[in-house]
C-alpha cells in the first residue's frame, strides 16, 4: 500500500509554549487511521497543518507523495476533503448549495454546476439520507443533520482522502456511532482525531497517541489501547472489555 500521508517531525509553537514537536505520521492507502490524546495534546493542530489552516515548512507534510507546499489550496482539495465539528453557516444556503460546494475545487472561478454536479450532488444527499431535505436551509438543521450533509458535501468533492477534525463533538450517541459507520463504509483513507476511546478502538485499525505535542505510541489499535496507556497519558482507571456481541470497549472506572 502506497502512503497517502505523511508528516515528518512537525513542531509548532506558539509565542514560548510548544504545541507540536517532531509528530510524525503515516497514513497508507485505505487505512482508517486515529489519533488520540489528552486536551492540549496537539491533536487537532497537527490536522490543521495537513488541511493547510496553520502554514507548513517544505518537506514536512506530504499528501500522494507531493510536498503539499507544493500545491495550491485548489489542488490539495481534489486530494483530501475535511469534515469539521458541526458549524453554522453566516449565509442561508440550502442543503443542496452546502453540498455543492463540495464541487467547486473542479470547477473554474466563477463556473457554476452543470448537470454532473448535480447528479453527483444529489447521490451524495441519497446516500446519507437528506435527498429529501436538499431545499431546507442548512442553518435550520439540527446537529446530527449538519453533520450527514456535511459529509455529503465532502462526498461530492470526490477526494480518496478523508481528514475529520473532531466531527463527533457535539453530535449525540446515535449519531456519532451512525457516522462513523457511514465513514468506515466508504473504504476511503482516513486520518481522523477522537475524543471518544470506543469509537476510536472500533474504526480506526491503526492509532497514534500523542501527549504535549509528542509521539507517546503507535501501533494496532487493539495493542496502543490498553490499561497503561489510559493510566500513564489519560490519567484514568480503567480496562478493556469484550462485550456480549465480541465487541471491544474502553470501561473507566475514574480518574487517578
């Protein structure tokens, strides 16, 4: 399998406090990959830099291969889409108009949707189920409703790459568990930062834990996920259980 990310001994800091130092990452082809960690730990800072919202020095990030300093804004976005936490929009677009936005890294300034954008538009909507809701204002939508059209949107902009910035924060139980679902099965790459220890230890099948903007550990989620780790870098009790139907689940007892 090819790598699709890569991040070489990043560091960023802000003012004297040290946010990020020497992360490294490695996303390969069709991997669903998770990063973890405490508040604070860097976590979404280092996507921030892959996404390109905090600058990046040359032949430190590298997406297909390419340093991504190399690209423009426009060409890295036919590469990678990102989904964020739920947001508003300051303007009242429609759902349909949300998603098409998705569109516009393939389309020149100032050239509007043909019928391919919109049939594709339209698919994206159907497969997370808002078809129906294509002409509702996207800022009257609830969180878990934002949140699908969101990923329509991200569908539609046709990427192999997938980064998702915290996108279950504020969504509730159902939702979370029912969007990471969708995600997983698309079988696109994804690089992705949890908050939620189940969620991450069922889809991700590789993580990377960083605490103070470092490396801590990295391996098989099965194996980086376990007493030691949550003790020494969450500072809770806690274990790992198997459920009635196999699954595996993080149980905290309390913090230490």
């Amino acid at each position: 399998m090819s790598d699709k990310i890569v991040v070489n001994n990043l560091n960023y800091k802000i003012n004297d406090k040290n946010i990020l130092q020497s992360a490294s990452i490695k996303v390969k082809e069709g991997q669903f990959v998770g990063i973890i960690g405490p508040n604070g730990s860097g976590k979404t800072t280092l996507l921030k830099h892959i996404y390109r919202v905090l600058p990046v020095r040359s032949d430190t990030v590298f997406i297909n291969g390419i340093d991504i300093t190399k690209l423009s804004i426009r060409q890295s976005s036919k590469f990678m889409t990102v989904m964020r936490q739920e947001n508003n929009s300051v303007f009242d677009y429609t759902n349909l108009e949300m998603v098409l936005m998705g569109r516009s890294p393939h389309k020149k300034i100032y050239e509007t949707a043909d019928c391919k954008d919109l049939e594709i538009a339209f698919d994206s909507l159907k497969y997370v189920g808002m078809f129906d809701a294509k002409d509702r204002l996207f800022n009257t939508l609830s969180g878990g409703e934002k949140q699908r059209v969101l990923m329509a949107r991200s569908l539609a902009q046709e990427t192999d790459i997938f980064i998702l910035d915290e996108p279950t924060n504020h969504l509730d139980v159902y939702y979370q568990w029912n969007l990471m679902k969708s995600i997983k099965k698309l079988n696109k790459t994804v690089l992705a930062v949890f908050h939620d220890l189940s969620i991450a230890l069922e889809y991700c099948d590789y993580l990377y834990v960083l605490n103070d903007g470092k490396n801590m550990a990295e391996g098989k989620s099965a194996e980086v996920l376990n007493k030691e780790v949550l003790r020494d870098i969450f500072k809770v009790d806690s274990e790992i259980i198997t459920t009635s139907n196999g699954k595996r689940r993080v149980l905290i007892y309390g913090s230490i």
